[in-house]
C-alpha cells in the first residue's frame, strides 16, 4: 500500500519548513501514481501524470520539495536546467539526455537493491577467501600449529574487526576501463563486454587492508550473483513507470512578452518545443533499450521573474496543468528551519565543530535575531531564501572555523544574542554578505 497524500506530506515536513500548498500538489500527484498502478491494463494506459509548474524565489525548497519526494518512494529522479539545453542542430546538449541520465540513475537504484539482496551470502564467500589466504600466511609463519587451530583465531579476529587494517595481498578480478567513442562525448564502448565469455576472465594482485578488500570481493561476488540484463530490464520500467524529471529554470526559456523576433528567443523556443515531444509522451533509445515517457512525472520550476508562465508556446502550458506559486520565506520560516528539520543547519554546523572539540550551544534568543537578519538580507538585496542561511552562518562563525584545531579538549562556545550582533554588526549595518555568496 502506497503514503497517502497525509503521509507524504508528514515525511516532507519533516525536511522542509512551509510552503504546503506546494507539498499538497507533488503528494496527490505521487497518490494518483500509486491509484493507477492498481488500475485494470485498459483504464490505466489512458492515465498520464499531472505534471506541475513550481512557481516561486530561488531557496524557498522548490528542488528539495522533488527530491525528497523521489527519495521517499524510491522513484529514479533527475534534476535538469533548462538553460543547458540547445535546439536540435547546436552544439550542447540535446534534450532526449535527460530521459538517458534517468534510466542511468534508475540503473544504479536497480543495481543497488539486487546486491543488497545477496549481500549476505556474498559477505561469507568473501570472508571465507580472506581466512584462507590470512590463515596460510600464518601457516607459513607456524608450521607447528594446527591449521584448524590458526583458522579459528584468524575468523574470531576478523569477526571483532582486528584485522580491519592489516594489509594483505589478493586476485582481484581486472575490470578493463570502458573507452570513450568520441572524447568528450560521454558514449562508451567496452570491450571486455563485448566479447563476454569469449575471453578468460582477468585476475590481477592488489595489496591492500582487510577491510578494503572484503569491501571489493563482496562486491566482487554479489555482481556473480545478479542478473544484468534483469537489472536493466527492470530499470527501463521503473523509470517508465515511476520517474520522476525535476526541470529547474524553465522561465530561462520562456519569450518575456510573447515570442520575440530573431535573437536568443528563437532559440528558446526551440528548446521548448523539442522538450514538448518528451513530455507529451514518445520513445527515446538508450543504451539500456527504449523508454517511453508518458507516465513519468514532469516538476518544472521557475522564479518567473521576468517571463510568466503564459509566455511558455500554449502546447507546452497545456502539459503542465496543476500550478503552484512558492511564497518567499520570512523570519519565522528561518527560525523554524534554523532548529525544526532533522537535517536543520544549526545541527550541521553544531556536529561539524565538534569535530574539532568545539560545543556549539546555540540560544533561542541567539537564532532568532540570525532569523530576523536573514529576513533583512533577502529584503534590501537579491531574495536568496533559505540559502542565505548557510552565508550568514559562515560569516558568524568564521573566526571560530579558522582558529579551531581540535588539540584541546571539549568546551563549550555559548551563541547568545550578543554574540550574533558583535559577529555581524558590520553585515547588518551595511546589509552586504555578498562577499559570501557563492
């Protein structure tokens, strides 16, 4: 049974502070997959998704909202700039690379959870390999002990992770490196795919710890074990089926009062009408086999600055039906993102100095006032929304950054209010952090 709409946008909160009319559209959109993939093969041919057109501020989480969206349920995700495609005939890249970059990751998705499956069974067959070549070393050393006695200490200290950092030297398969069709071009040909079983499998001698050879032979084993055209095969469906093509900065390509004549607004155009075909629904070939892209789910954002919405040609509107606008985000936002979420900043920040014997214990008093200067940084220069945080926080603690060097042991650095106004005085009086902003 797939999250229900509640669910998914429970699992967002938990990453990303407001915006939930934006999290109400991408949770039906996922629910209504996860209805038609329960439907009769008749009705559910007929359902496409209904793609959406995020509209908001750069930082206000219109990214993070796919992302996390993807990474919920497993779905292949790509994140693509529309600005980086070409018309069919430029020199750049042609849009039909997004669908190949999503079968690439579906691949890897795929991959990941067959080796998990038969990562136990691999796991013994490569310790067992490890205590065969670590227990006659020692036999060699010991030709007086019992082999059966030398076997047994050398599992009880592999199993207690003792000879984790012991070197030794093992047959590794010899992988040849694919090479490029056309340098540059990213198509690649390998040649001891090619000939298969045709040619004897290639061993070569590395030296290296225990745990890094353990490491590769599991690996090594678990790729034995899993069916590569199996893999691929089931890739090819779920990024059919379940992809999802995050389509950042599509206002870029949008004509700013209609389409212009000649100059750079012709060339836009044409990327968004080779963009139409592959969100319309049409086959693509990769190297895995054909895709079709109807049912994969299209999230187009933009700040629409400039162009509107309605400055995108009318076919390509017509394929983005839900809309939603991303409200810019303000100091109560950045206080709750400074603490709420799992991943929230102070706590990046807190877990990164402590590695250096450093205890950040940041006051309530403290990140409201970063809040309240976030605000104020977003409103008199560029509205960067929540990644203004990370620049204010650099600043804030950049003497700290510099002069911590962990040779001493822990104590405790209290952020108060008066420590955030005699850090960034200067930044408030100027409201200039520009100088931090990557």
């Amino acid at each position: 049974m797939g999250l229900s709409p509640k669910q998914i946008v429970a699992e967002l909160d938990r990453y990303i502070i407001g915006q939930s009319e934006a999290k109400r559209a991408v949770a039906i959109a996922l629910r209504n997959r996860y209805r038609r993939s329960q439907l009769p093969d008749g009705i559910r041919d007929e359902i496409t998704p209904k793609n959406i057109i995020l509209q908001g501020p750069t930082g206000v989480g219109k990214t993070e909202i796919a992302r996390r969206l993807a990474k919920l349920v497993k779905a292949p995700f790509v994140k693509v700039e529309a600005t980086k495609f070409t018309e069919v005939g430029y020199v750049g890249r042609d849009v039909e690379s997004m669908i190949r970059d999503l079968v690439e990751v579906s691949i890897r998705l795929v991959k990941d959870e067959k080796l998990a499956e038969v990562e136990a069974v691999s796991r013994e067959v490569a310790e067992r390999k490890i205590i065969d070549v670590l227990t006659q070393s020692r036999k060699k050393k010991n030709p007086d002990t019992a082999e059966s006695a030398l076997r047994g200490a050398v599992t009880a200290e592999l199993k207690e992770g003792r000879l984790d950092n012991h070197m030794l030297e093992i047959e590794v398969r010899d992988e040849p490196r694919p090479m490029e069709i056309i340098p540059g071009s990213g198509a690649e040909i390998n040649l001891g795919s090619i000939f298969g079983g045709m040619m004897p499998e290639k061993k070569k001698k590395r030296k290296l710890t225990v745990k890094e050879a353990l490491k590769l032979l599991i690996l090594e084993e678990s790729e034995k074990r899993i069916d590569s055209d199996g893999i691929n095969e089931e890739a090819i469906r779920r990024a059919e089926q379940q992809g999802i093509i995050f389509i950042d900065e599509i206002d870029k390509i949008a004509s700013a009062g209609g389409s212009g004549k000649g100059g750079p607004d012709v060339s836009r155009e044409g990327v968004q009408r080779d963009i139409l075909p592959i969100v319309e629904g049409s086959t693509v070939m990769t190297k895995y086999g054909a895709l079709k892209t109807d049912y994969i789910l299209f999230i187009a954002s933009g700040a629409f600055h400039v162009a509107s919405v309605h400055d995108l040609i009318p076919e390509l509107q017509g394929r983005f039906p839900i809309r939603v606008e991303l409200k810019s985000l303000t100091a109560e936002d950045f206080f709750r993102i400074f603490t709420v979420p799992e991943n929230a900043i102070t706590k990046q920040y807190k877990a990164m100095m402590a590695v250096d014997s450093i205890d950040l214990d940041f006051e309530e008093e403290a990140i409201r006032e970063l809040a309240r200067i976030a605000e104020l940084e977003n409103d008199t220069s560029e509205d960067i929304g929540a990644r203004r945080l990370h620049t204010i926080m650099e600043s804030l603690l950049e003497d700290l950054s510099f002069n911590a060097s962990g040779d001493h042991p822990m104590v405790t650095v209290k952020i108060d209010k008066a420590y955030v106004e005699e850090h960034l005085n200067q930044q408030v009086r100027r409201h200039d952090l520009k100088k931090y902003i990557l």
